[in-house]
C-alpha cells in the first residue's frame, strides 16, 4: 500500500511539474484556490491516495484526475462547470464507478465530478406517476425508498446496489427487466442538465408526452457524460406487481436454449425476465452460494419470470410457456413456489459477474466483450460462435445474460498478471464483438461504449457516428466533457 501510494505521489508530483500552467484562472488563481472557494474542503481532494481510488472503473482503464469534487447541490456544479470552461479544462462525470467500458475514468489534467452527494428523493408525485431525484442516488435505494408506496423504477440492473441514476441515466443502462420494461431512456420524463458553457435547464416539460421537438432527453440519455452533466432527473414510475413466479427450465446445450427463446418470441410469449446461464456460470453460483436451487447437471438453463396481479393468472402463463420450452428441448422445469426462492434466484443471478471468478482458480474476471446483443433470430449462431470461440481460445469464457433482449455478457477470465492472458483476451473481444456485428448485432447491450468499445463504433454505426460527432462538437465546441469517450 506505502509503495502504491509512493508511486502516485511522485506522479501526482510529476504531473504538476510538467503542467504548470493549465488550472490557473486568468486571474491567476490556482486550480486549488478556485476549487477552494467554490467547495468546503471535505468536498474535494487533491490527495494522490483518494484520486487513486478514482482512478478507474470496473474496466481495464485507469488514469488519475486532477482533483475530485464532490459536489452537493447543482449550483456548486455549475460554478465548477462554468470554471473548467473558462479555463478548457476537462470535466468529468462519475456515479459509483460501475460501469465496465471506461464511460466514468479520468481524463488526463480532468475534474472529476462524483455526483454521489447528491443521492436524495426530492418529490414523489403518486398521480402522475414520477419520481424526481438527484443523480448520486443508488438504484437499490431510491427502490427501497419507493416501496413504502408500492411503486417502483422498473429498470433493474444486475448492480443495482451500486448504480446511481446518473450513471444509469449515462450508459442508458438496464438488465434484469429490460424485456418488459425497456431500458433507463424509456423511463426517463425530464432532465436538467448543466452543458458545458455551464448553462443548466430542464430539457422539456414534467408530462408523459410531449410532441415539441427534437427529443433532447434521449439525447442525454446513453451520452455517457459527453454532453451535459444531470442535476436532476424526473422518472416514471410503475407499480409494483404483488405476485411473481419464476420458471426454471434446463437444456442440453445453449443453442436448443437459443432456438427455445425465439420459439417463446415467436409464440407471444414475452415474461417480465428472461435470463440465461450457461453450465459455468451455474457452477460459479454454486461456489458462491451453494444452497441456491439450480439444475445441477443442465448445460443451460432458462430462467423466465412472470408477474401480475393475480397468482392463478401468472399460472395460467406459465403453463403455456412450460408447453412450448418441452416442444423446443427444455427439461426439469420447475417452477418457485415462494417469494423466498424468488429473491435467492435473482440475488444469484445478480452475483454471477462476480462470482464469475470463482469457476477457475487463480483466473478472474476482466470486463472486455461482456455485453454484445443480436437479433433474437440470430440467438443459435451467437451461441454457436462462442462455443467455438471457447475451444480454440483457452481462456475459460462463462455465458449469461439478458436472453429476452439478446443480450449475453460472455465473461472472460485471465490470470490477470499473465501478459499472455491479458493479450489472448484482447483477440478474444475482437471476435466477439466482430461476431455479434457480423449477426446485425451491437457491441453494447447496456454497458456503453465509453474507452472499451470506441474503436468498433464505426462499424456498428457507420456514417451516424459522424452525425454524433457533430452534435457533440456543436454542444461542447471546445470538447471539455469527458473527451475522447465515445466519438
Ligand atoms: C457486477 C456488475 C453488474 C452489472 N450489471 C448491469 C446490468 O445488469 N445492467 C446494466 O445496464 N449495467 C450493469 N452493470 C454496469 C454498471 O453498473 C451500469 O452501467 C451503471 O449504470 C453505472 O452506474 P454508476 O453509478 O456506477 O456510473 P459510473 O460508472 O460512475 O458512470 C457511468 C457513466 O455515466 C456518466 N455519468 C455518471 N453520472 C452522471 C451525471 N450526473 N451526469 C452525466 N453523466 C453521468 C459517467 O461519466 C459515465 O460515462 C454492471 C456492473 C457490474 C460491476
């Protein structure tokens, strides 16, 4: 730890010697003096130990920021906004640090903005259905906070303990019920945004429509902090369902899975969750929480959720789901019986990322390739292409995912010291991604594009990443909002 922190004090040390001049205000103030007058100290930090603990995400990226500041309420953001554009120094937005493409690491010389603080409920409004917050707050809790009024943010990602609305609201996040509910952009009324001139508005009005030009509130949505910071954000809200039971359903290999979900598909049969987890991403569970009640022997399984009002009618469904997984290969189904059995399951399924590393000794887990999407249709050669990815790389690659968007988080596993690993591992992303983009597919299902994935954009989007560059270019001409990510 005294070496680490050693090491980023000489090249905080460093740093300082080799940029004198960018921070110092025309009026000559230091970075330090402005940031000074514009937060109370226990809201910023030049320290080398606390920028390192800023220094990355859950991606293979890292950099230290200049400093940290830890704002509280939105004037403080715009004053830290409006000085970092007088003086063209890069700013950039941070949630809790859990997005996996590089979207909240710094920029070199950066402000780094952990909106954190800002975490409270501000108004629920029952009527019409919203709920405005501000950005620091964590999905769990903002839900918890909700549940007292049966109503809740529908778009659950498998970090929702560690999320914050703003950095769902900056990948354009979602997960577990993406296949009902859609993603963070379909739930999200109204933004206001601080741009990088450092003026702050509401993007629209507070109703759940409104035909008055362009959308500006998707733009924001899924701009990874490019375009504005979030201050504040109105969210519809849906009411919880009293019920729920969640199907199980075993395969002998992921590509009858495959062919099974576009059967449901093809069928109308769409749950409320539908989620994959290949034989390792099984095992891994298993290591991390052996009581939970999974096949023990299936190559795959299937997990379909199913909620509503009334028990006898989430049977009814059932039942019609269980008929057209046994015509399309499925075996053991069994159905929860329990709200008890229900958390476990998605509480397992939300540790299988992390418990990911458990399946090979002295191999662990590295974000890069995890979240690709195709077509529903192109399922089985998805599936197909990974197996065979798997044999003739020798990484272990354990499989899940968000199957009812065709959204499958491949988890690739190294021994992280191991050059030649971290190399294979590279490739290995590359087929990935090429594969899913050959399938009509995405290179990012919900994680975002951020450091990670840039280099694939062009492909995916063609000549639309032109279109975005200008838009960046015109909302943020001197490109201090989190540079060099995405575009
Ligand atoms: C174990 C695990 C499971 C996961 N499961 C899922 C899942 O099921 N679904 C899913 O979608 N993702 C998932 N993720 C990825 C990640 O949790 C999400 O992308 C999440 O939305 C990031 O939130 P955060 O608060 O950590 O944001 P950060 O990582 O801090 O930031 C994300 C992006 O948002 C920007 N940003 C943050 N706050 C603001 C703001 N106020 N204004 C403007 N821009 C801002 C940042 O600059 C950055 O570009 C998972 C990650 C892990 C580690």
């Amino acid at each position: 730890m005294t070496v680490i922190r050693l090491k980023f004090i000489i090249s905080y040390v460093l740093f300082k010697l080799f940029h004198p001049v960018q921070g110092c205000d025309k009026m000559g103030s230091s970075l330090e003096e402005v940031i000074g007058k514009i937060f109370p100290k226990e809201q910023y930090s030049f320290d080398p130990a606390i920028l390192y603990a800023y220094s990355s995400d859950v991606s293979q990226f890292e950099q230290l920021p200049r400093v940290v500041v830890r704002p509280t309420d939105k004037e403080q953001v715009v004053k830290v906004v409006k000085y970092a554009a007088g003086e063209k120094i890069p700013l950039v937005a941070r949630g809790n640090g859990s997005g996996a493409a590089g979207g909240a690491v710094p920029v070199k010389g950066c402000i780094l903005v952990d909106f954190t603080l800002m975490n409270q409920v501000l108004e629920v409004n029952l009527t019409n259905h919203m709920v405005r917050v501000q950005p620091g707050i964590v999905h769990a809790d903002l839900n918890n906070y909700l549940k007292k009024d049966k109503v809740l943010f529908p778009v659950v990602p498998g970090s929702s303990e560690m999320a914050t609305i703003g950095g769902m609201i900056g990948n354009n996040a979602s997960g577990l019920k993406a296949v009902k509910y859609g993603t963070t952009k379909d739930w999200v009324v109204d933004l206001q945004v601080v741009f990088p001139d450092g003026e702050m508005t509401w993007l629209t009005r507070p109703v759940r429509k409104s035909a008055t030009g362009l959308d500006l509130v998707r733009l924001m949505v899924g701009s990874e902090g490019t375009l504005g910071l979030v201050v504040e954000a109105l969210l519809r809200i849906a009411p919880i369902p009293p019920h729920r039971r969640i199907m199980q359903a075993s395969f002998k290999n992921l590509e009858d899975l495959g062919k099974c979900v576009s059967a449901l598909f093809q069928h109308g049969l769409i749950p409320s969750a539908m989620e994959v987890l290949d034989r390792s991403a099984i095992d891994a569970i298993h290591l991390y929480k052996e009581a939970v009640n999974l096949s023990p022997d299936a190559a795959a399984v299937l997990l379909l959720e199913e909620e509503g009002d009334e028990l006898g009618y989430i049977q009814f469904r059932l039942q019609k789901f269980q008929q057209v997984c046994q015509e399309n290969g499925a075996y053991n189904l069994h159905i929860s019986q329990s709200e008890k059995e229900n958390t476990q399951l998605w509480e397992a399924r939300s540790l299988v990322g992390a418990s990911s590393s458990l399946v090979k000794p002295g191999y662990n887990r590295i974000y890069v390739g995890e979240d690709i999407t195709v077509p529903i249709d192109r399922l089985v050669e998805m599936f197909k292409k990974l197996r065979d990815l798997a044999k003739s790389y020798t990484l272990p690659i354990i499989v899940f995912g968000h199957i009812g968007d065709g959204n499958i988080h491949p988890a690739i596993t190294v021994r992280k010291r191991e050059p030649a690993d971290l190399a294979l591992a590279e490739k290995l992303q590359d087929e990935i991604h090429h594969a899913a983009l050959a399938l009509g597919g995405s290179v990012s299902g919900e994680h975002g594009v951020g450091l990670a994935r840039k280099r694939y954009l062009p492909e995916e989007r063609g000549y639309a990443i032109e279109i975005m560059r200008k838009i960046k270019q015109a909302i943020d001409p001197n490109n201090i909002l989190n540079p060099s990510k995405i575009y």
